[in-house]
C-alpha cells in the first residue's frame, strides 16, 4: 500500500497535468503503469529514449510523483526488467516437457533463449547493459523476479548436475555464454566470427557443456 505521501504526491501530480485523473490508480497501479510506458518507450526507441521527464509526459503525470511512488529511473528499470524476467520464465517453462530427457530439455531452454531475445531485442538488453548499483542487493521483489527463470534451470540441470554448488556455477557459465552469443547475434556481429546459425551454435555450446 502507498503511503499516504506517497498517495498524495500521485494525486496531486495527476490534478497538476491535467491528464492523469485523480485517483485513477492505486500505487501498485500507478507501478505498473510507469513500467508498461517505459518498456515500451525502450521496445520503440531504445534505452536512451527513457528518461523521466518523458515517461511522465507519456503518462500524464508530473515526474515527481514516479519518484514518489517508483523512485528514481533506476528503480524503473528494475521495474521493467522485473516484467521481462517474468516473460522470460513463462517462455522458458512452456518448452519444458517432463517425459524429454533433463539434456533434451536443457537443449530447449536455449532454444526458447535465443527466441525470446530476438523478438525483443532492445527490452532483454536492458537486463545486462543498464545495472543500478551492482554492489548493492536488488530489493527483495526484483530478485524474486530473478530467481524464477535461474531455479527453472537450475532444475532442468538437477538431474544432469547432482552437486548444488557445482550447478550454480554450471548456470551462471551457460547463461553467460547465451548471453555473448545473443548479444553478438542480435547486433549482427556474429557474422565476423562464423556464419552459423545462433541456434546451431547454442545448442553446440549446451550439448558440449553437459556432455
């Protein structure tokens, strides 16, 4: 729940515009709000499109009362990234299908990887290229959004990986190398290095790794 500055600084940046009815969204609406307008700001023109004084004007409220309710772009971005990750473990756990075998699976995974970052390109990168303040922890809601996708594999490698520690590090290798290869593919740069399918190489790479 808004507290009630909180509350008030939406309301009566809502009255000042002219564009943002007052009382028209509670706090959890008014968050959802900002970061559907911001990711789509980003999806459209790229990350260097999001500021605050446009994202309030593309919502009709005044900036102070996104700092009042969301914080600072920052926050924002996590409040966008958030909503990717939640995409992305929808998309990674529909191709799941507990009669493959774990290696099959593990195979499909990076599959729907390199789907779900080319068909938004601008909006995963802001995963990686945009990290507020890496030496501090993400509030308790983004790395519950975190979590989701990281556990969804770190279970499709439970059967192939017995040894917890051991599987971390097996995730946080792979993802990393999917990251390098996504990020090479969807700036067209894979090309100076190979004319192979980011697919083939992915699941070259995934195959290879778990032996």
């Amino acid at each position: 729940m808004a507290s009630d500055s909180q509350q008030r600084g939406i309301e009566l940046a809502g009255k000042t515009r002219g564009t943002g009815p007052r009382g028209e969204h509670d706090r959890e609406g008014f968050i959802a709000l900002v970061a559907g307008t911001a990711e789509s700001l980003v999806r459209n023109e790229g990350f260097r499109a999001l500021g605050m004084r446009r994202l309030a004007a593309a919502i009709g409220y005044a900036p102070n009362s996104i700092y009042n309710a969301v914080g600072d772009l920052d926050q924002v971005v996590l409040r966008v990234n958030a909503r990717t990750l939640a995409r992305l473990h929808a998309a990674l756990e529909a191709v799941i299908d507990p009669k493959r075998a774990p290696r099959d699976n593990a195979l499909a995974l990076a599959d729907a990887y390199l789907v779900f970052v080319a068909a938004d390109p601008r909006v995963w990168s802001l995963l990686f290229e945009h990290l507020a303040a890496p030496d501090q922890p993400f509030p308790p809601w983004y790395a519950a959004a975190l979590a989701e996708p990281v556990g969804l594999v770190d279970t499709v490698l439970a059967p192939l990986i017995a040894e917890p520690d051991e599987r971390r590090r097996a995730v946080a290798a792979l993802w990393a190398a999917l990251h390098g290869l996504a990020s090479l593919s969807t700036s067209r740069k894979l090309a100076v290095l190979t004319p192979d399918p980011p697919r083939d190489l992915a699941r070259l790479l995934v195959g290879r790794f778990l032996g």
